[in-house]
C-alpha cells in the first residue's frame, strides 16, 4: 500500500474535527507510524480521550479502559504501543506478558493511579479485616497485585454486586464510590483520590449549560462528583456515552469528560450538537504522533512489570474480566 495515499485518504475521517492545515502537519508522522506498524506488526490502543489524529488516524483498537483490557488480551501482533497512560499499559502488560508493550511516554501518570500505594491497601485491609478490595483500573500493577479484584467505571456496580457480600472497600476513585453506592445495597467505604479531570465540573456547571443551551442532554463520567451526576441526565463510562449518542442521536449533548472525547464521538455523528466544556487531561496529552513514532523507531519505553507483582495483579484483573 502506498503510505502517502493512506495517510491523505485517511483526513475523510478527521476532517470534521481537524482542519486541514493541521493534518497536513501530521501527515508526516500518520505516514512513518502505518509503516512502522507493518515492519514491527505492532498494534496501536488508544484510549477515547487521545487526539482524534490518533484515535482516527493510527490507532488499531480503540475505546476505554475496559475495552482496551478486553481487546488486549486477542492482540496478534508482536508489539503494543499504548496511547493513552501508564496503568493502561502495565494493563495490557499484565494480559499480554509475551509481547512488547511500549508506552510513548512515561510520565504520562495519572492523579487517581498516583493517590494509593500497595501499603495504603495493606493499612486498610488491616483497618477492615475480610473486606474484599475492589480496585478502580487506574491504579498501579503493584495496586492491583494488593486487591482482590479490579473493576472499570462500565462494570463497578456489577463487580460490587458480584461479590455476593454486604460491604466492600472501593478504591482509589472517591466518587466513583459514592456515584456506585447510590445504586446498591452493598456498603461501599472509598479512598480519598480523584480524577484532576472529572472533579472541575460542577453542579453549577450543568445547571449553566441546561440554561445556555436549551435542550442539550447531560452525560457525565462517573468520576464526577455526585452532585454533579445527580444534575445529569445519564452517567456511565466513555463507552456507555459513546453508545447512547450512537442509538438515542440526542440533537444536543454535552459530555461531561475529558475534553478529546467529544471530537472522537463526534466524527461518527454530524447530525448531533456537540456542546464542548474543555477539561483537559495532562497525562493523555502527553502522548502525540511523535512520540508514537519515536516509540515505534526506538523501542521505548519498553514497559516492565515485576513477576510476583504480574502474576497477583493479573488474577484481579482476570477475575473483573470473568465478572
Ligand atoms: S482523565 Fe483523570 S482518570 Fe483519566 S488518566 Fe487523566 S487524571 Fe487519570
């Protein structure tokens, strides 16, 4: 195939949310990545909140942290570039320990992974002995080797339920515990992290948009907080908003998330209003066509988790995957 036609034909996709004039600055690197991925079979993952000349113009699978875990695990190829953070990749590590798995960037960190240590969880195992520990997926492997199980914000009412006893320990998110309590019987005691993203919207904020913007529906990740998921009109995972617009074609909406979210679902639907609060993620910004490419040409950074450690985070994230 020849790699320049590609990358041009590719802006189809692309061109309602990039102009032209910046994707011809990308198409340099579009062009190096697919050639790159032929020499190296490598696969692309990316996370809906990366650039959507990523997400539509290298990326081979595509979708949130649950998806991504998911479709990890049926990845053909010799080598995963993970675009998107650092707990993804140790993830698709964890599933995958045969290949390479780099990550572009390795401060591409993230505030809920970077809120709770292994000891943190050794503190509350002691403080609430035989409570089953629920860990969010943004979390470090040597986290996920401390819990039982993990869970992603698409299955956590379903893993709390799953475990078939009255009271759970949910870490790191504090409000996806509380956002989950709501909707069970099961007692959730939480941990105090939040996600630098989710926890800038407000009450207010969507009160303000309703009153600017007659009609727009409201979804919010449920890493909001509360209040804010009370004033919405659904909450569920980037893979639930995603699926509503595709199937309800809302005139208006609004996506309470990471601001990259909104031009990747937005490509697919041109009969649908975007309304666009902007709430970045530093993290996921840090990986770029770039360093995708620089990633691909170097083999870095190649993405390392200790034996012991894989083996007990990989039985949690195995047992969420069974749930
Ligand atoms: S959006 Fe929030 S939860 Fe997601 S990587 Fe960024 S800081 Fe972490």
């Amino acid at each position: 195939m020849n790699t320049a036609v590609s990358a041009a034909s590719l802006y189809n996709r692309v061109s309602r949310v990039i102009p032209k004039a910046e994707w011809m600055s990308f198409e340099e690197d579009v062009e190096a990545i697919l050639e790159l991925k032929r020499k190296r079979n490598a696969v692309i993952l990316a996370h809906n909140y990366q650039t959507p000349e990523i997400f539509h113009g290298v990326a081979d699978i595509v979708g949130d942290s649950l998806a991504l875990a998911r479709k990890a695990v049926d990845v053909d190829a010799d080598v995963i570039v993970l675009a998107g953070v650092h707990f993804m990749a140790e993830t698709a590590k964890l599933l995958n320990p045969t290949k390479t798995v780099l990550i572009p960037d390795t401060e591409a960190g993230c505030s809920l992974a970077d809120s709770i240590t292994p000891e943190d969880v050794a503190l509350l195992r002691k403080a609430y002995p035989g409570v089953p520990v629920i860990t969010y997926v943004n979390t470090s492997a040597a986290v996920k080797a401390a819990s039982d199980i993990c869970c992603t914000s698409g299955n956590a009412k379903q893993v709390v339920e799953a475990l078939g006893v009255p009271r759970v320990l949910m870490i790191p998110d504090e409000y996806l515990a509380r956002n989950v309590a709501k909707e069970t019987n099961v007692e959730i005691i939480a941990w105090h992290g939040h996600c630098e993203v989710h926890e800038l919207f407000s009450a207010e904020d969507v009160r303000q948009l309703r009153e600017n913007h007659p009609g727009v529906t409201v979804l919010a990740h449920p890493e909001c907080p509360p209040d804010v998921v009370a004033e919405a009109d659904l909450a569920g995972s980037t893979a639930v908003m995603s699926d509503y617009v595709g199937e309800k074609k809302p005139a208006r909406v609004v996506l309470l998330t990471e601001c990259s979210m909104s031009d990747n679902v937005a490509v697919h639907h041109p009969d649908v209003e975007f309304i666009r609060p902007c709430n970045l993620c530093p993290h996921m910004k840090r990986i770029t066509l770039r360093n995708i490419r620089t990633a691909l040409e170097e083999n870095q950074h190649e993405v390392v988790v200790d034996a012991n450690v894989a083996v007990a985070a990989r039985r949690a994230v195995e047992r969420m995957l069974a749930v």
